[in-house]
C-alpha cells in the first residue's frame, strides 16, 4: 500500500509541473515502475520454490551475501532495497534517450519533480524511447537510444535485483549494487556529475574491499581482467571525447567541423579494433560500436568518472566510508562550483603528494 500511494504521489506532483505533452510520459514511467514492483519476490520465496533453476539459486544466494557486505563493511542503507528479485523476461528495464546538438559534446537536459535535471529521459518501452530518439534527430540533434540494465530510485522504493543483471559476474554485480545503493545515501538535484562520480567512487572502494575480503584467486584474476578492459575502453572513450571537444572549439566554419567530426569517430573505431586484438579478440563492447556513433555517446563519459579522483582522495583520507558520507555530505551543501572545486582541489593535492 505504501508502494501504491508513493506512486501516486509522485504522478500527483508530475501532473502540477507537466504540461499536457509531459502527461503521456509520466503515465508510462508510473506504469513501468509498478510493473517491475509487482514482478518483485522476496529471495527467500526465489530460493525455496523447487521450479526454480539451481544457477539462478546460487546466484541470489550470492546476491544477498553482497547485499549484508554492503551495510556490514561499507555503511550503506539497509533498508528494503535489493532483497527481493524480480524476472523481467526482456534485456533491459528501460531506454534511455541522450541528445546533444550537432557540434556539442553537452547534452540536453530533462527536469523532472523528484530527480531534478539529469542528462537523460528514460522509457521503460524501447519503442517509445526509439520514436522520440527519432523526433530529436529530426530536430538536428545528435542521439543515442540506450538500454539500461539497473537504476536507482533514491530510496522511493526498494529496488529489486532484477533479470536484466544477475548474469553478470560476481565482481560487476557487486559493483552495481554498490553503486546504485550509494544513489541512496546521498543525492544532490541538478548535479548529475557529482552524484554519478560519488556513486562511482563508493562502487571502486567497495569492490576492492569485497574482492580482498570475499573473492577466491580465481575470481580476483577474472575481475583484474574485466577491469582492466573496461579501464582501456573509458581512456579510449574519454581521448577522443578531447579530441571532439578541440574540434568544436575551433574558429572555423561548421563545415569544416562536421568534416573532422567524421574523421574523429572513423578514427576511434579503427582504434578500437586495434585495442580488440590487444585483448585477445573480446567482443564486450562491440554493441557500444553498433549504432552509428554521434556526441551522444560520449556527452555523458565524464559524468561518472571526472570527479572520482577526488572523492577517492577523500575516501582515502578519512578512512572510513561513514566519515566519508559525511564529509561528502558536507560538501553536498556548498554551490556546485564550490564542491566541484573542491574536489578537483582534492585530487590535485594527491597526485602532487604521490609524485614527491
């Protein structure tokens, strides 16, 4: 009941702000979390049904180890969320819509009553986030359609584990629910860079610690790998984010930054397929490659990750993650340059210190 009048609620404050055009979309968001709620079972229910298949045992069972070590070990809610799971039977839970003008990396933004301004609009149905990816192009911009497997709702709702990522490995699932738990401790509206980058810090920290602490040789080698491929993808993906971002800076004509932009994507697939056979031919990241390549894909690239340096830096120095949260806390209550700065601030002195 509880879940019911939330939802409620929230499509309540939706309609004072919406205008007639916004009602359809809120509907379907408001729809689509219902939906997802209602496929929810608590793991102990998944577990105890003898119709359920053995692997998918073993991996919620695993699922709640990782839920108790993020309250035990890293401070995080323990509260409802990720204690239940639900079988969505599709890839992803929803599509989210990027756009960026034709010669910007900087993207649209979307304001909604509770999450604030964020770079994104999310669609639990593909087709819907499709259409409107293609009203946006037929406006000029340039557009990414993207399906996502996890998102946090800031602690309105327990989130469930859900189909769309209990495949993962061990170490990537632990990640993920790492760093959507963390969306909970802390969420700071209309800076989408500072929350992405907290969130992205706690998950590092708290995967490292569940690696030393919980994982045998095997999986720590196995986790070693897939990050270090996923570390030489973001140092591809953020060089020729400069690269573009040079480019439009330019004084000369848009002609002759469209004609370099072309050159520029051309040039970050070809790199890619040279970093493909470095890892041995992996194909992991092959469906990033399969639409055609725009701003889009990488406006949103620094969001998660140019912060990071300094929330680690601040981690780091004082210890322990619930002196951390409120240290980041504290800077959650200064103007955005000023935090922003801060932490840059912060990440400066450490590579400074490290270097002596």
């Amino acid at each position: 009941m509880k879940t019911v009048l939330r939802l409620l609620l929230l499509c309540v404050l939706a309609m004072f702000v919406a205008s007639c055009a916004s009602l359809g979309y809120y509907a379907q968001a408001a729809h689509g979390q219902i939906s997802l709620l209602a496929e929810a079972r608590p793991i102990d229910d998944w577990l105890a049904d003898p119709v359920v298949n053995v692997k998918l045992k073993i991996k919620l069972a695993k699922a709640q180890e990782m839920r108790r070590f993020a309250a035990r070990e890293l401070g995080l809610p323990d509260n409802g969320s990720y204690k239940t799971y639900a079988d969505l039977k599709r890839r992803y839970v929803l599509w989210n819509v990027v756009a960026t003008p034709e010669l910007s990396l900087k993207p649209l933004q979307w304001c909604f009553p509770i999450a604030g301004c964020v770079n994104y609009r999310g669609y639990y149905d593909r087709e819907a986030a499709q259409e409107y990816g293609a009203e946006l192009r037929h406006e000029g911009y340039d557009v990414q359609v993207a399906g996502v497997a996890a998102y946090s709702t800031l602690g309105w709702f327990n989130d469930p584990f859900l189909s769309t990522f209990m495949h993962y490995p061990d170490g990537e699932l632990a990640r993920l629910v790492f760093h959507e738990l963390a969306h909970q401790v802390l969420y700071v509206q209309d800076d989408s860079q500072f929350n992405e980058s907290f969130a992205t810090a706690v998950e590092e920290a708290g995967v490292e610690r569940w690696m030393l602490l919980q994982a045998d040789p095997k999986m720590r080698v196995a986790y070693a790998v897939y990050e270090g491929r996923k570390h030489d993808f973001l140092a591809l993906l953020l060089k020729y984010r400069k690269r573009l971002e040079a480019n439009y800076a330019r004084d000369v004509s848009d002609a002759e930054k469209r004609q370099q932009k072309a050159v520029i994507f051309q040039a970050l697939k070809d790199e890619y397929q040279t970093l493909k056979v470095s890892w041995g031919g992996y194909r992991g990241y092959d469906r990033w490659f399969a639409a055609p390549l725009s701003n889009a894909h990488l406006a949103s690239i620094a969001t998660y990750h140019d912060l990071v340096p300094g929330f680690r830096a601040l981690l780091a120095r004082e210890r322990t993650f619930p002196a951390f949260y409120a240290e980041v806390k504290k800077l959650a209550q200064l103007d955005k340059a000023e935090r922003h700065r801060r932490l840059t601030e912060m990440a400066q002195s450490t590579v400074a210190s490290s270097a002596r």
